[in-house]
C-alpha cells in the first residue's frame, strides 16, 4: 500500500504484531559479497557521514542536543549531524523546495504519518533493520503494533520515545481546603467526587479538575477513532463511546457548582495551563507525562505531585493510549545505511537508557528501565513512576486525517459543557469535519 497514492487510511493488519531486539547479530548473507548484512552496516558506522535531521515538532536545538545530538555525536565521532528546528518562517515544504536533503525525519504518531504521505518522503526500513538484526520483540505492544497503523506491509516509523497522560495536583489547593491527595489507581467517578470538594470560592473560584481536552481526545482511553477506516467519516457522531467519554472526562467535572461560571469569565473554555501552573486555581490537571520537562519552570513554582490517570470502571487498570514517536530513514537520504545506524542506536537499551534518566519515556517493555525515568531530572523527587501504574488503551486505526479533526474535536468540549446537548453539538461537528476531509481527499 502506497502512504500516498490513492490516499487510502492506514489499518492494521489483523492478527499481526511485531517484536523488537535491538543489537542482534545480522541473520543471512548479502548477495553478491558473502558478507553477513550486519557487518557491512558495521563497517559503515565507520565511514565519515553527513545527516540532516528534521521535525516538525518545533523541538529546540538545545532540546535535541540534550536528549539526542550530544550523545549521537559520541557514538559516531565520524557524523556531521545537522538537526533543523521548524520555525513559523521555515517548515518541511520550505526545506525540500529550496533543495535540502532531509536524511531523518521524525515526529509523534499524530502528525507522522501524513507528513510523510504529502511530503513523499516515505521509505520502507524492512531491509535495513533485517540486516542489523532489529525487530520490535522488547518493545510495548501497543507501541510496537502502531507501526502497522501506519502501513500493514511496510515500516515507515520506527518508534523512539513515548508518552502518556497522568493526573497532576496542586497540594496547595488540596490542602487550603483540607482534602485528602488523589492516589494512584482512582477511577474517574471518585476523582469527579474528589473535584467537587475542591471547587468552591474562598476569596477567588477554584476549580477541582481540569485536562488538556486536545491530549485526553487523541489518546482517548476508549480507544475511539476519530475517523472511521473503512468510511473516511468523523465518529464523533457515530460512535456513541464519545458520549460517555465526553461525560465522564469533561462534563463530570464542570457539574460542580462555580465551575460553568468560571468557564464564562474565561472566554467559555475550560481552565487549562495557565489556569494551572500561573494562576494556580485548579487543583487537578490531566497532561502529558512528559509535559514537566516542557514547562520546567513553572512546575519548579508550584507543590505539586501526580497520580495515575483515573480509569474508567468497565477498563479497570487501563490508561491513555501511548503516543508514540518515530524516527524514518528518508526516501531522498543517499546515506541511508548511516541515518538507519542512528536509529538502531537510539533504540539500543544504553541510550534507552540514557533517555530513561533524562525523563523521555522509553518505548522499552523493561521495568528496569522503567525506574530509572526522571532520575537525572530536577523532578526524581516526585511520583514518577505513576507514569507507569496504568497499562496502556489500544491504538485505534489511524488515518490521514486526525490532525484537520483535532480542533473541531476539542472545541466540543467546552460546547457539551455548556449547552448540555452534546447530540446537537456532535452533530455540527461531524458536519463540519465531514467537509474537511471531502476537501483534503480531493
């Protein structure tokens, strides 16, 4: 299946999985030389290189040096890699038009996939990882199977680094009003309970619980697809799972007294992160686990902790779904054999390692290396580790379309909230997401 072609949505194979090893003896000769496959790509680790790195994660310079560029430059002394950060002025579309040579690219599960279907960057990685002997049999499922989301037949990504959603809390909030902190393994129904005590007014509103409505959306623990595979039509709709998603998550909350008013002074959305990290008025906060080391500043300012994400009862011990990051040899890179040895690299357990520490979670099913997340960090102090109490939610078939759906989606939610009739309002939004995809299909 083409990523581009016909345009057609990614499904899983069914019944396929994959399995990861990383540093492995090459298995079968190379035709024409005799050679086992692993060593020539030994032997080309050795030879001077020069590679362009790209995302359009916006990552900084200094923030790919700290978690990737300065130990890639220690293992291949021999490499020139260049890393390009994405700026309002120069994106991806810019790079390629004026010539560059992108070797490696690489980008989250939301946007992975239809970058590279638009940008025909595209390169299956079966050979190469065949002849260093990588597979996906040490890493987590879940993660290891979204590859086939992206193409059932082919590997287009290879994953480097996850990330999932935990519960954040402020201890002052809780304990302004005397009320016990959250504990790992709550469900949503006695966290909304817990919220209730928490949203009242004492000389200013406070709010018990709130969550990053965008993030909760896309690693929904449902496991809800935006798109339908077999249809290319929203589901916001049409699988009535949302309801009960958009009840327990976001309605549940805002049932408290004091919470819809304060959404109608704050421009009738629900508090986000300024509401919690700046003015620190909510006392509950569902993000991203790695979102710490983004705004590092900021929660340095504030007493916090966290808990795992609270669960559905009918999904007991069952968080967000993973949201992976992959790494792809390019289709335009003529050095391909070093870019792929960068990526058998960084899924190598040592620099799993290394990242573990730093607070980029690895992809790793290896509780060892679990426990050593977030210990380099200005965070080791704090319950990391609920980071890794829940198991992760299915990945839903993805399509090319989940970025144009984001934002309708989410602005849903405050909508719900406020009006109480989510039929109508998911009704508007299927209509108006309906048109984005017929137009991006053209």
């Amino acid at each position: 299946m083409s990523l581009k072609g016909t345009r057609k949505v990614f499904a899983v194979a069914a019944g396929f999985s994959l399995v990861f090893v990383t540093a492995c003896s090459g298995g079968g000769g190379s035709a024409g030389t005799g050679e086992a496959p692993g060593k020539q790509a030994a032997a080309k680790a050795d030879e001077p290189a020069s590679l362009v790195v790209y995302s359009n994660s916006g990552d900084s310079v200094e923030s790919w040096n700290d978690r990737f560029g300065n130990a890639l430059k220690q293992k291949f002394p021999n490499y020139t890699i260049k890393y390009i950060q994405k700026t309002k002025e120069v994106g991806l579309k810019e790079l390629l038009t004026n010539g560059e040579t992108i070797d490696l690219y690489w980008d989250s599960i939301g946007g992975f996939a239809s970058t590279l279907a638009d940008s025909s960057l595209q390169y299956d990685m079966t050979e190469l990882m065949k002849a260093r002997g990588v597979n996906f049999s040490k890493m987590e499922p879940t993660v290891a199977d979204s590859v086939k989301l992206i193409d059932p037949a082919k590997v287009y990504g290879i994953p480097v680094f996850n990330n999932n959603m935990v519960l954040y809390y402020n201890k002052d909030v809780f304990d302004r009003f005397g009320v016990p902190y959250p504990k790992d393994g709550m469900t949503w129904t006695e966290t909304n309970k817990l919220a209730e005590k928490l949203t009242r007014h004492d000389g200013k509103q406070y709010i018990g619980l709130s969550s990053s409505q965008t993030h909760m959306l896309l690693m929904n623990q449902l496991s809800i697809p935006f798109v339908d595979p077999a249809k290319s039509s929203p589901t916001i709709a049409s699988d009535e799972r949302w309801k009960q998603f958009f009840d327990t998550v976001f309605v549940g909350p805002a049932q408290a007294p004091g919470y819809k008013e304060y959404m109608e002074a704050h421009k009738n959305v629900i508090p986000y992160r300024d509401e919690f990290l700046k003015e620190k008025e909510v006392g509950m906060f569902a993000w991203l686990s790695s979102i710490i080391f983004v705004y590092p500043e900021e929660f340095k300012s504030m007493n916090w902790d966290m808990v795992s994400l609270p669960t559905f009862e009918k999904l007991p011990n069952t968080g967000s779904q993973a949201y992976p990051t992959y790494f792809t040899v390019t289709s335009m890179s003529k050095q391909k054999e070093q870019a792929m040895n960068v990526i058998e690299y960084l899924i190598s357990e040592d620099m799993q390692k290394q990242l573990s520490r730093k607070g980029v979670m690895t992809v790793l099913k290896d509780e060892a290396i679990h426990k050593l997340y977030g210990q380099e960090s200005a965070f080791k102090e704090k319950r990391l580790q609920a980071a890794f109490y829940n198991k992760f939610a299915a990945i839903p078939a993805k399509t090319r379309f989940e970025s144009l759906l984001l934002t309708p989606y989410a602005k849903a939610v405050p909508k719900v909230i406020q009006t109480g009739d989510a039929n109508t309002v998911f009704r508007a939004t299927e209509e108006e997401t309906a048109k984005k995809i017929a137009e991006a299909a053209k």
